[in-house]
C-alpha cells in the first residue's frame, strides 16, 4: 500500500479553498487505497474518516485562522517535529506537501526519510502576504520573501500547480520545468450537484419569490467582497427581486456592519460560516453563483463547487478562472464593480441563457474535474518520482 505523509501548515480543517483541496484529494486517493496522515497546526476541525496529527498548542502563541501571521515560523517548527515524530511511526513512501511553507517542512523530511517531495502550490507566496496586507508590493521585505520563494520553488521533485499562470510564474522563479505538472482543483461531483431548493432553508433566509445571487467563500477584499457590496445597489436597481448571500469568514461580523450601515440589509445577508458537508445546500439556492476575485494568480477552487451544482457563474477575468469555467463562464474586468453589477443583472433577467450556461458548467464539471480521474493522476505523478534513479538532490 502507498503511503502519503500531507504535510499541511495551516489551521486544517476549515471549510475553504486549500483545505477542501486536502481534504479531497486525501479521500479520492483513499478511495484509490492510498493511505494518508495529515500533520497540521493544533487548531481547526478533524473530518470524519481521516487521520489528522497536529502540532502541540504553544501557550501564548495564537494562531490566525486565515492569512500570514507573525507566529507562523513558530508554529512551522513545531510542525516539522510533529511531522518527523509520524513519519517514524507512518513511515511514508512519499511527502505530499501544501504552501510553501509546506515546501519548508518538506525539504528538511526529505533529506532526512530520503524519500521523494511532491509540493501542491496554488499561488505566489509574495502575491498572497501582499494580498493580505501583510507585505507592500515592492518593498524591500517582498524582494527578501521572493529570493526564498524562488529557493523554495526548486527543492521539491514534483510540484503541482492548480493553473498555467501558476505554471508560467513557477517557471520565471526557476523551478525546473520536467518538475512542474498542472493539476487543477476538483469537484465532488456527488456531493456538488443540482438540487431541489431546500425550502426550509429558503424561508430561513426569506428568498421565497427572490432571484439569488450567492457567493461562497472567505470574506476577505481581495476576495471582491467589498466590490460585490458595491455592485449589489446597482444589481438590486436593475432586478427589484435580486437578492446576495454572502456567505463565509472570517470577518462576517465586519461585513454585517458594512450592509447595515450602508442600508443594504433588505436584498443581502451575510450567514457567516457555512460548513463543507453543507455547501451544496445553500449553493442550491442560488441562481447565480459569483466570484470577482482581484487576484490574478491565486487559484479559485469554489469555481469548481459552483459548476458542479450547475450555476452560472460571474467571475472576474482572469487566467485562472478563464482555466476552470472555459466558454461558459461570464467574465468581467478585475475590480469593476459596475461591469460586475450588469454581468448578474443580465444573467438574473435571462433565464434561458442562465439555464444554458449553468448545465455547461456541470458538464464541464464532469469532463474535466471530477476527483476520481484527478486520483489516478496524482497517484500517476508519485509513482513517477519514486523511480529509482528520478529522487534528486534538491537544486541549491
């Protein structure tokens, strides 16, 4: 039986992109009989049916549930003794591992367990501190986190990337390109799919006779939350019926705040959290699915989740989402909140094309990203570098 040590620097599990991501690609190679043990931070939630081992909690030492923060090093060091301690008991034959911290964590196993690394990256490390406000574009700071981010780009003997951008980026860094394999999210093509309107739920949330507009996500700027919030007066001019769920975390408390004191609380709610195992339920109210994310290079996994349960979809134009929705997504400028506001009001007050485009995107879903075929892929790439002859000291 193959053996995958994941090695995830994060608050695993947590209802959002990179760990759906885990998450899934763990139990399609389960499915596969694969077996797998996840190493991840002391916080965040255990998923039935896998094996999670977490870091020790430090006192004093707090843990952001999504972004960078300044105790990550810390907590990536413990991380790491974590990770050895269970691979002298699990002994792997490979290591599968998130981020680039993740890279980090990885290179010191490697050289230590002499068994292959295969990294999972789904964006720039530099792009996502800037991203979070945690660094400036073109600072000093940037150009020291890029020259490790190119180090690290080139340890692993596999690296995917969830897009061709993230390809093309990988690339530029130095990365070898014979290393380098896209791999794009998938879906849960049983879980994700059409479904009836739950009309409890719906009567919850008072969308009986609406046209909703959903967005699932994390509730972050860089996300186009904020622009949403500024495209929905115009969405809600246009179509008197519109209605937004804006739904995820981690600052629905702040956006709450943001609808109310913009008096926008009549056609928009924010419910906050929303677990995986539910997603598709409350996607499934939803006649149009949204996402104007400003960033150009990170990957865009509930894409998959929104053509899987058959929504048209809004998204911002860009490679990546370009990648995953093909003809039948509908593209708008990144940050235009008013191109944003007619791309769902037109959708909103077409029916037939709405119809059209949501059974492209399933059968795009079903095509092209289902975690199965993905599976075979995956376990096609370890096998790969556990040839004799292929593990190769890291580039230095």
């Amino acid at each position: 039986m193959l053996r995958v040590l994941v090695v995830a620097p994060t608050p695993f599990f947590g209802d959002r992109g990179c760990h759906v991501r885990i998450y899934e690609e763990v139990r399609a190679l389960a499915a596969r009989g694969v077996a797998s043990e996840i190493v991840t931070y002391p916080v965040g939630n255990d998923p039935v049916g896998l094996t999670v081992r977490r870091a020790p909690r430090l006192p004093g030492v707090g843990i952001r549930a999504v972004g960078p923060g300044y105790t990550r090093p810390i907590i990536d060091a413990t991380l790491l003794a974590t990770a050895l301690s269970a691979a002298r008991r699990f002994k792997p034959d490979i290591i599968h591992a998130h981020l680039h911290e993740g890279i980090a964590i990885g290179a010191v196993l490697r050289r230590r367990l002499r068994i292959p690394l295969v990294a999972d990256l789904q964006g720039s490390l530099v792009g996502e501190l800037v991203d979070h406000g945690f660094l400036s574009h073109g600072s000093m700071s940037a150009s020291i986190v890029g020259r490790v981010e190119r180090w690290l780009v080139r340890q692993p003997d596999a690296i995917l990337a969830s897009s061709s951008s993230a390809l093309r980026l990988l690339e530029s860094q130095g990365a070898d390109p014979r290393r380098l394999v896209w791999f794009p999210d998938g879906a849960d093509l049983s879980e994700f799919r059409p479904l009836p309107i739950d009309r409890a739920l719906e009567a919850s949330f008072k969308l009986s006779g609406k046209r909703t507009v959903v967005f699932l996500g994390l509730l972050t700027p860089y996300q186009g939350v904020d622009l949403l919030i500024d495209a929905a007066p115009d969405v809600a001019r246009a179509v008197p019926s519109a209605h937004f769920l804006l739904m995820g975390y981690p600052d629905e408390d702040r956006y709450r705040a943001i609808v109310e004191a913009r008096g926008l609380q009549s056609f928009m709610t924010v419910p906050g959290r929303i677990p995986y195992t539910d997603a598709a339920r409350y996607l499934s109210l939803g006649q149009v699915a949204v996402s104007p994310k400003l960033s150009a290079t990170e990957a865009n996994g509930k894409l998959l989740n929104y053509m899987a349960c058959g929504l048209a979809t809004v998204a911002s134009d860009t490679p990546v989402n370009r990648e995953l929705l093909g003809d039948a997504g509908v593209y708008v400028p990144v940050n235009d909140a008013r191109a944003l506001a007619e791309a769902i009001s037109g959708l909103l007050l077409d029916d037939d094309r709405r119809a059209r485009l949501g059974r492209m995107l399933r059968q795009r879903a079903e095509a092209e990203f289902s975690w199965p075929a993905l599976a075979d892929r995956l376990i096609g790439i370890y096998n790969r570098v556990m040839k004799p002859g292929l593990l190769r000291n890291p580039v230095s």
